[in-house]
C-alpha cells in the first residue's frame, strides 16, 4: 500500500505540473514547425541556408543551417552573404524609378534613345517599361559556344548580341517571357543617366541609406565578406563547388549579380517599406501586375517583382534566383508586413513545395489574415 500511494502521489505532481505549464502560442508553434522544416531540409554538416522571418519591425526567426564553405566548415547565419542572383533584379529596377523621379529618364522611353546602336526599327517600340516587365520581346540569342564568354561576360558583353537583332519573339507588352539580357541593359542605361558609374549608383544611392553598408556587387578578384559558395551534388555523394568560374554569366551585375545577408537585406525591405527610395505610389505601381504569367497559376510580373494573388492567401511580391549552387527566395507580404528569406547555398531542395509549407505555417498561426 505505501508504494501504491507513492505512485499515486507521482502522478499527481505531473498532473499539477502539466496544468500548470503555460500552452505554446500560436507564434511559437509556428516557429518551432519552421525549424523543424528547415532542420530536415538542410543536414547540419553539408551545404545549407539562411532563414530569416521579419514580422512588423522585428525579426522573428533568424536561423542558419548546414555550411557555407565545405573546406573552412564556416557555418551558415544571418551575416553570410550570398548571391542573391535574380533577386538582384529589383534593386536595378528602383534604380531607374529613383532616376525617373529626378527627371533623369521616363520609363516610357524606347531603347533607342539609351542605344543608338541598336537600328532595328522595333527598338523604338521598347520602352524601359517593358523591360521591367520582361515583356520586350528580345530573344535570348547569346552565343554560348565560347566557353569564357560563358563564365565570365559582363553586362555590356552579355546582351551585346541585341544590337544585331532583326526580330523579336512578339510584339512589345504582347506577352511575358522571363529574361536576363534585358535586365543587363540597366547596368548602361543607370550610368548613362546617374553620370556614376553602376557600382557606385547602386552603393552611395541605394545601399548606404538604406544601411546596407557591406552589400556589394560582383566583382573578379574583390574580397566578399563571410562569402558563402554554392554547390551541386556530386555522383560520389558528396559536393562539387558550383561557382564563379565553374557556371554561366556570374559576373553580371544589373540581372544578378548582388551579394548580400538576410540580415542586410531586411534593411532593404524596411527602406522600401519606409519610402526612403521610391515614394509609396512608384513602389506599389511596381508591386502591381503588369501582365499574366501563362505557367503560374495566380501569378503575374510587375517591374522587378513577381505578383502573387493565390485564393485564401493574401497579395504576395516575390522574387526568386538561382546562380550556379545558390537558390535564392524572398517573399514579402506587403500589407501583413511578413518578410521570409530562404538563402541557401544548395540547389538540389524543392523550393516551391518549401514555400508553400512556409506560407501555410503562417497562415495557420493567423500571420495572413486578411480582409
């Protein structure tokens, strides 16, 4: 009898204990599912991201996984900086909206006025517009047999082919079709218009006031700091780098080229928040869809970003980018004020399938309510 009554007083002190522990929140369940997401996702001693959750005006979660570089075992944080590639597209595009607000250019210019070069009458049917958009029409006619030019072109190198150009794929603002050299054009048009040149438009007018005092671009032989590498499978089981000098068009800056933290970008994401570079109508006419992507359900294109409006999902500005090993996201929920960066240095992961769990999470924690 007294060991029963022992027992019984046991599991009365963890029954007590049991009501009395305070019930996870909603916010905290939802974190602890991010993780646990993530930690499958990206194995502690390979190549891994960065996850980074901005909620309102505090970072929420902000969690490295897996390595940066497989040969010093440098782990992954929030300070890694990446190569955000296409993701880079959007700073080039508010670089021609602030230009536009000083006067500088329209975006209904037509590229013959930037490219005098370029002869073909339907240049003059471009406009700076349709290049945001990726609705121009200009084929992708790089000559890629040449092996260097394939590693290392820049801007002006890369899309020099479009001064020969005798037609396009279809009328301008006709139709979407996503494109890299259109985009590498910014990189003239913003130092014909700034009188700068590209690296230093972008660093003293759009980097430092936003407080991105180390994001940089690009640039062969120039120091990144915390440079993460990206990687690619090999058929041994392990890694093989998959980066500058081993991949295509790593040099170009304007389509891109940015290397950057989630850390850092945060900064960008409140700067535009906050209307320090664009007033608060040029952002949202760019945060607006321009034309309908055919192959993506509920999504169209604006200037730099792509435009989600899914059912039971609220508006969502995104932009996605992959360069040699890197596999860039960045989702921003403009009226919830939700900012999710997955940057990882691995390529090899379903990105669309981990967003949606994400985006699915936050709903269920009651982050994308909406009306």
């Amino acid at each position: 009898m007294k060991k029963l009554h022992i027992i019984n007083l046991s599991i009365a002190l963890l029954l007590m204990i049991a009501s009395c522990s305070t019930p996870k929140s909603p916010d905290q369940i939802a974190l602890e599912r991010i993780d646990s997401l993530f930690t499958l996702l990206y194995p502690a001693n390979e190549p891994g991201a960065a996850v980074l959750v901005l909620k309102g005006d505090d970072i929420i979660f902000n969690k490295g996984y897996g390595i940066a570089d497989i040969e010093t075992k440098a782990p992954i944080d929030g300070k890694t900086f990446f190569n955000i590639a296409s993701v880079s597209k959007q700073f080039s595009g508010v670089a021609l909206m602030m230009l536009q607000e000083e006067g500088k250019l329209s975006l209904d210019d037509n590229l013959q006025k930037f490219f005098p070069q370029f002869k073909a009458p339907f240049f003059k049917e471009i406009t700076l517009k349709h290049l945001l958009a990726h609705t121009s029409g200009i084929p992708d006619a790089r000559d890629r047999s040449d092996r260097n030019f394939v590693l290392t072109a820049t801007d002006e190198i890369s899309y020099a082919y479009i001064e020969n150009l005798t037609k396009l794929n279809f009328a301008p603002g006709s139709a979407y079709e996503y494109m890299n050299p259109t985009y590498q054009l910014m990189y003239t048009i913003v130092t014909q218009c700034s009188g700068q040149s590209y690296d230093d438009f972008m660093r003293e007018r759009i980097f430092l006031p936003a407080g991105m005092t180390e994001s940089t671009f690009f640039e062969e032989g120039e120091e990144i700091p915390r440079m993460a590498h990206g990687y690619r499978p090999d058929r041994e089981g392990g890694f093989r780098e998959y980066d500058y000098g081993e991949t295509s068009f790593f040099a170009t800056k304007a389509d891109g080229g940015l290397y950057t933290s989630t850390e850092e970008f945060v900064l960008w994401e409140k700067a535009l928040r906050n209307n320090i570079l664009i007033p608060a109508h040029v952002k949202e006419d760019a945060h607006s869809a321009k034309i309908q992507i055919s192959d993506t359900p509920y999504t169209g294109y604006g200037y730099g970003w792509f435009i989600e409006e899914k059912p039971g999902f609220p508006k969502k500005v995104y932009h996605t980018g992959n360069n040699g090993g890197f596999q860039i996201y960045a989702g921003r929920y403009p009226e919830q004020q939700i900012l999710l960066l997955v940057f990882a240095t691995r390529d090899d992961r379903n990105r669309e399938e981990m967003v949606e769990k994400v985006d699915r999470i936050m709903k269920d924690a009651g982050w994308l309510e909406y009306e």
